[in-house]
C-alpha cells in the first residue's frame, strides 16, 4: 500500500488592480516533490503549473463547490534585486 502526500497552500493572486483573490493549490508530492513546497514561505512569489479542478459537494448548508489547481509544478521566483 502506497501513502501519498499533499501540501495544501493558498495563493494570493492579483485582480486587475483590485484585491487578491484566493486560489487553493494541492501539490501532490508524488508529482511535484516535497523539497520543492518546503523552501516556500508566506511572502514568496511563485510560478505554478497545473490544471484547474472544480470540485461540487454537499453539506449541511446545501451544494457548495471549490475550484483549486492542481499542481504539476512548482517554482520559487526569484525577488528582484532592490
């Protein structure tokens, strides 16, 4: 039996000069690595590569669902020197 492991991070992206706007991330550790998640903290700029999942549930509250991507790839930018 094969355990696999996911890192969960939560993204701000940028609206058109407006607010950031939440975006889940599930890295999956059997395909992104989980040396590649570990050197990212709050704050960092990072480019992700995936594919958007739409996921549809119900709760207590009635049918909810969550759109994250899930990531292919992940990497760290580098800050631009000030």
């Amino acid at each position: 039996m094969t355990i696999a492991e996911v890192t969960e991070l939560r993204l701000s992206v940028p609206e058109a000069g407006r607010r950031l706007l939440p975006l889940p991330v599930a890295a999956w550790h059997t395909t992104v690595g989980a040396r590649t998640v570990d050197g990212i903290v709050k704050g960092d700029a990072v480019l992700v590569h995936g594919h958007l999942v739409r996921r549809f549930y119900r709760s207590g509250a009635g049918a909810r669902s969550l759109t994250e991507v899930v990531a292919t790839g992940i990497k760290k930018l580098e800050q631009p020197a000030a």
